[in-house]
C-alpha cells in the first residue's frame, strides 16, 4: 500500500495562520508580518520533505504465542519495529494494530525516535471468546516530523492467522472414580463410559470358529466373535447437528458453539480412551484421525444451510464398523428426525440435546427427548458446555445419564 500522507491538526493550524498573517500583513504594509506568514506556510512543506523515504525505512516482524488456542485463553501478540538505515534516524513513530472486532479494540504504541539499526519490540494480550480464525494484522506504521505538522502512514505486512480452537473440556475416564488412588480396574473399559464387558465383533471371513461368542450372537442375530488383543481398539461415533436452522444465541452463547464445544470434549475424551473414532455432521463425516486434526477441523466449522438431519443419521448408518458408543450432539429436532435418530445404532447411545437451541414450542424439547428414550436412547440435556463434565462424570458412577432430559 502507498504511503499516505496528511497534515496534522498543528499543520493545519499553522498553515491557517500563516495565510491569515501573509494577507493581513500585505493589506496593512507589514513585512515582518508576511515574513511571519511565508514562514508558516513553508513549515509544513519543509516538515513533508523532510519526512521523505522515511516510511520507507521502517520494517517489522510480529509474532504470536501460540499460534494456537483454545477459545477463552490468552495469545500475545509481539511486534517488533526496526528502522533499517544504518544512517539515517526516523522521528516520532507510532503503531496501531488491526484486529476483528470480536477480540476488541485496537492497540497503539508510541514508539518514538529510531536511530539507525534500532529496534523497539511491543506486545498485548488478545482472549478471542469463540473459536475460528482470527486475522491479526497488519500493522499500521505513522511517522510524523519533529515538529508535528505533517504525518504519513502505511500499512505493512500481511495478517497472521491465529487458529481458535473450542475447548476440550476434561471428562472423567472410567476407573478413575471407583478405583482406589485412580488406578484403572484390571479388564480395560471397552464402552467409553464405565462398561466392563468386552464387545466382541462381527464374524468376518478367515476368523477361526473357536472364536465364535456364542452368546453375542444369539443376541445380536448374527455370527460375533471374540476380539483379539490387537483388535480391541473400540468405535466411538459423535454425530453433531451445525444446522443454522437448529441453533440460535449470538456469540460464546450461541447453541452452536455449545454443541461444538460438548462434541470436542466428546471426541477427543474418546481418542484419549485409544477409541477409534468417526465424527459426522449433518453434511458429512470429518477427519477423526486425531486430537488436533479434530480441534482444528471444529475451529473452522461453519454452520450449514441444511434444513433436516436426515442426511447425517444416514450417514452415521452406512458408517462402516459397529460403535461401542455413539454420542449425538443436538440442536432442535423435529419429530420425524428424533424417530429416524432413535432406530439407527447399536451399543451404548447418548443424545446430549442443547436446550437453549431453536426448539419449535415449549415442549418440543421433551418430546424428542421421550422419543429418543423409547428407542433405547439415553438423554440429557444441557445449556452449557461446562455441564458436560458432571453429567459424564454421574454417568461413570452410575452407568447411565436416566430415561430424560436434565
């Protein structure tokens, strides 16, 4: 960008004046008065001219710390301003940051006089309240000349992108409330939540017949077999509605951004359980392959324009593998949508519905509730990303969150 330059309120004062003293001094035959005005004048053109290729010469290096962070925490920011010369000073500097409106207003540094080769550094905190990205910059660079009539700015640089992810709230893990010291039982949970049973899987082609779980398969109707060692590396799924349409608040209480928040903690308690783990939205399913590939997938996560979350509980069917534990985080449901929900998986299945969501009438959140729970579904219901944890926490002790929403 092309430096701009303007007078300043001193400049244009002077320049006022100057004039005033120049006309009124030829009316009345005064010359140290005109000699007075042309001086006044002439100040603010000589004060540009000697601000020439000054702007020029200022360089500058920013830096965040860290470039990446959970919503509700602190980044600093840091930046350095140099003046490159090696001969020639730059006077009275001074810097403003640009920066989204939603992390506040924007911070200004006098700087002041550079010598050649010096540097300056600054910094300021920035605590962005919900998750996406932020750009943080560019910098906007004034110079002004030692006697403040005349100043010219630019912008420098390009932003850096800080990355918002939600916060990953701490679950408990089962064994950690019952056993003593919070050592781990011996047989290692495979249903996320306290179960102790281990899942066997179904019969694939090659798996010798000693292995069949006779009693699983009559159960589930179809051949199962006992899991090796190496095998049991159990299913989660999270299904998490981002329809606009199901969702409503404005900022950190949006219900979106709970819904987001309760899926990140879900899923990332599940991946350090040594689950597997497939995360569907209603538009698709996203990359679970880890912690931060989730985190960050979520950070970018807009709301979608669909209307119906038919398409993610199709998705969450033809999802291949049979999960120990499917947790569907929820948005306003119509009844169609809760009785298509409540026919689709097996296992262990949690509906965590946000209250505060765009519900179509008062009871509307109970009915799809009661839905749900006819469907073997067990359901909550939260406002609040920060009542995750006790209600997780209930559910390890107890093995169960109850038959409604709380």
């Amino acid at each position: 960008m092309h430096p701009r330059r303007a007078l300043t309120a001193r400049g244009i004062c002077m320049l006022a004046l100057g004039a005033a003293a120049l006309t009124f001094g030829s009316l009345v035959g005064q010359r140290e008065l005109v000699g007075l005005g042309v001086l006044l004048v002439a100040l603010p053109a000589l004060s540009a001219l000697s601000l020439s290729g000054s702007i020029g010469r200022i360089t500058h290096h920013r830096s965040l710390s860290p470039e990446r962070v959970p919503a509700g925490h602190d980044a600093r920011v840091g930046v350095r301003i140099g003046n490159m010369s090696a001969t020639w000073p730059v006077s009275s500097v001074s810097v403003q940051d640009t920066l989204p409106t939603l992390l506040g207003h924007e911070p200004r540094y006098g700087i002041g006089f550079l010598r050649p080769g010096a540097t300056r550094d600054v910094s300021y905190l920035v605590r962005p309240a919900v998750r996406g990205v932020y750009p943080i910059g560019p910098l906007w660079v004034s110079v002004s000349d030692p006697l403040g009539c005349v100043r010219v700015s630019r912008l420098l640089g390009a932003p850096a992108p800080l990355l918002v992810t939600p916060v990953a709230l701490p679950l408990t893990r089962a064994g950690t409330s019952d056993s003593p010291r919070g050592e781990e039982p011996p047989r290692r949970p495979v249903g996320g939540i306290g179960e102790q049973d281990p899942i066997p899987r179904e019969y694939r082609h090659g798996d010798e017949m000693r292995r069949v779980h006779w009693r699983s398969t009559a159960r589930h109707g179809e051949l199962m077999v006992r899991r090796e060692e190496q095998d049991r590396r159990d299913l989660g799924a999270v299904l998490l509605d981002t329809r606009a349409s199901a969702h409503r608040g404005r900022g950190a209480d949006h219900s979106l951004e709970t819904a987001v928040a309760v899926a990140a903690s879900v899923a990332v308690h599940l991946l350090g359980s040594s689950h597997e783990l497939h995360l569907h939205t209603d538009r698709a399913r996203m990359d679970a392959s880890g912690t931060d590939a989730v985190l960050d997938d979520l950070a970018l996560l807009t709301p979608s324009g669909g209307t119906s979350l038919l398409p993610g509980i199709a998705g969450l069917r033809a999802a291949p593998g049979s999960p120990a534990l499917t947790v569907a985080v929820l948005g306003a449901l119509s009844a169609e949508e809760a009785t298509e929900l409540a026919r689709t998986g097996r296992g262990r299945r949690l509906a965590l519905l946000c209250s505060e969501a765009a519900w179509a009438a008062p009871g509307a959140l109970a009915g799809a509730a009661d839905i749900l729970s006819s469907g073997g579904w067990q359901v909550a219901a939260l406002a609040s990303p920060t009542e995750l944890p006790p209600l997780w926490h209930g559910a390890v002790l107890s093995h169960s969150f109850g038959k409604g929403p709380r």
